[in-house]
C-alpha cells in the first residue's frame, strides 16, 4: 500500500452505447436490460460493484436507456402491492435493488466511443481513483472482479484491468495488451505490468493474445489523457488509448482474471452466460440441468 492512494468509492457504467449486435431484441429496450435468467444484464455489475465495497454508481446514459434508472429506483406502488397481497419476500428484494447504493446518471449525448463516456463522468468522479465495469460482460469467480482490481490499485498506487487469454480468430474484437510478468506480487503469475495496448488489431498486428475483459480501475489522470485522446480505431475516442498514455508513465497493471467472463453483448456469448447462470442458480440449477441431459445432444 503506498499510503497515497485513495479508497476506490465510485464506478462508471457506461450504458449509452446502441446495442446493434443484438438487433431487433434492442430496437426498443436497452441492450443492458435483456434477462439473464432472472435478472437485466446492468444488475449483474451493480451486484458486483456491491460487493467490491463501491459506494456511488455513475451511469453514463443517453436516450431510450430510461428503464436503467426506472430499474434501479423506488417502485413504491410496486411495492405496496406486493406487501399487500403477502410477498413480503418479493417486495423486500424490489426494495433492495440498489443495495444502498447512491446512483448517478449523467448524459453522453453522442456515440464518441467508450473514453469519451468515460470522461463524461470526469465533473462525477472528481480527483480520486474509479472503477469502469462495461454492463454487457459478466465476470463470474471466487473473488468480485471489481474487488480484485481495487486492491491491486491500492495496493500499487496504479490503474489496473482484467484480461483474459482470447483464441487468435478473435482478437480483432478486444483491446490487446503488450504486458509482462510482475515480479513477486502477491497475485503472483496473474498480475503484469503493461507495456502498451492495441485497439482492436488483427491477429498478425496483436501483441499477445491478452484481451481486456472490461473492468478497470483506474486513476483520475486518466481524465487529463481521455481529453487529449484524438479518435482512434473506429474513428471513436478509446478508452484503450487513454491507458497506452498511463502504460507510457509505468502506471498500469493487467490481472489474468481467475473465474469466466462472458460477453454476455454478443449472441453467443449472451446464450452461454444465460445457460451457465442458470446451472448455478439455486432454484433452477437441478431441473435445469436435468432438462438439458434430456436434449441428448
Ligand atoms: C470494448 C473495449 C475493448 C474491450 C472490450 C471488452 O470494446 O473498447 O478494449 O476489450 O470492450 O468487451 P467493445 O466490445 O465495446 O467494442
């Protein structure tokens, strides 16, 4: 711990994008609110900043994404309802939704890219270390990703991201990270430091196969870097630009994450988190599983 370093509180969702992958299902309702199992896709990160200790909750948001901030506030006539009619039980987790959570929403009103919704948040977050969770991935394992990162940051006094070993064929999909092992860390052979990131690359032009999950915890700099960012890959301002800047000052480390993490953003990767979950959710797990053996594949 370096002493320096102040406690991560607050956690950027940057929710504004379009959710083109998955039209038609995101022609009317936000691609963050499609069901996995029993729950929106957004839940599944606010659960996760819940338990990484995050206190403040900002959404970057922009228009037809009102039914994040209907989720996450009050429902009081729901909620009578339920007392009402004796599902207590019910109305109590319609009560708890945000887990105390204080929420924020500011606007990213154009599609710039993800660093300039990141830096929409910039007046929010103010002059102290941040966590971004990207609401489409579900990162799923013995310790809260989020919590994981934290500690790292705090310990080290430097940004920090989850990576995940992608195949070849799918590279050119993920931000790429130029990286090498920490040397005696207590994250052992998880944790590098990281050289230099690549947006997106070919499989020839790719540095490694390393690809970035979608949970950083980052310093505030990164803000004065994000606003100095000129379009990159896609001719959008990229997040992944910004952290080359911080890799360049040796102020950034990667973390080979220890569980699974879906792209829950793409078909395919949605289907597998939605089968997954559901094998592993206490109600539904047995029958479920049970169901599937009966498809004799
Ligand atoms: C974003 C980031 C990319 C990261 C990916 C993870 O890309 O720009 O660096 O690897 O998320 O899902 P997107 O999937 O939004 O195109």
């Amino acid at each position: 711990m370096t002493g320096k370093t102040k406690k991560v509180r607050k956690a950027v969702l940057p929710v504004a994008g379009l959710g083109t992958r998955f039209l038609p299902a995101t022609k009317a309702i936000p691609k963050e609110m499609l069901t996995v199992v029993d729950k929106p896709l957004i839940q599944y990160a606010v659960e996760e900043c819940i338990a990484s200790g995050i206190e403040h909750v900002i959404f970057v948001t922009g228009r037809r994404k009102n039914a994040i901030e209907d989720h996450f506030d009050l429902a009081p006539e729901l909620e009578s309802f339920l007392e009402q009619h004796g599902k207590h039980d019910a109305a109590r987790m319609v009560h708890e939704i945000s887990g105390g959570l204080r929420i924020s929403y500011t606007r990213q009103s154009e599609a710039l890219g993800l660093g300039h919704a990141v830096l929409c948040a910039a007046e929010l977050v103010g002059d102290e270390p941040f966590a971004v969770l990207l609401g489409d991935v579900i990162m799923d394992g013995p310790v809260p990703a989020t919590r994981e990162l934290i500690e790292i940051c705090e310990e080290t006094g430097a940004g920090a991201i989850h990576v995940e070993r992608v195949p070849r064929e799918r590279v050119h999909l993920y931000g790429i990270v130029d990286a090498a092992p920490e040397k005696n860390s207590r994250w052992g052979d998880r944790l590098l430091r990281v050289k230099n990131l690549v947006e997106k690359p070919s499989a020839e032009k790719a540095p490694s196969n390393l690809g970035v999950t979608g949970r950083y915890v980052l310093p505030p700099e990164i803000f004065d870097y994000l606003a100095t960012t000129k379009p990159g890959t896609g001719g959008e301002i990229q997040l992944t630009d910004g952290l080359c800047r911080l890799a360049e000052a040796n102020k950034l480390f990667a973390c080979i994450y220890e569980g699974k993490t879906y792209d829950a953003g793409d078909k395919l990767g949605f289907l597998e988190a939605t089968v997954e979950m559901a094998l592993k959710n206490p109600k539904l797990g047995k029958d479920f599983r049970t169901y599937l053996r009966g498809l004799n594949l």
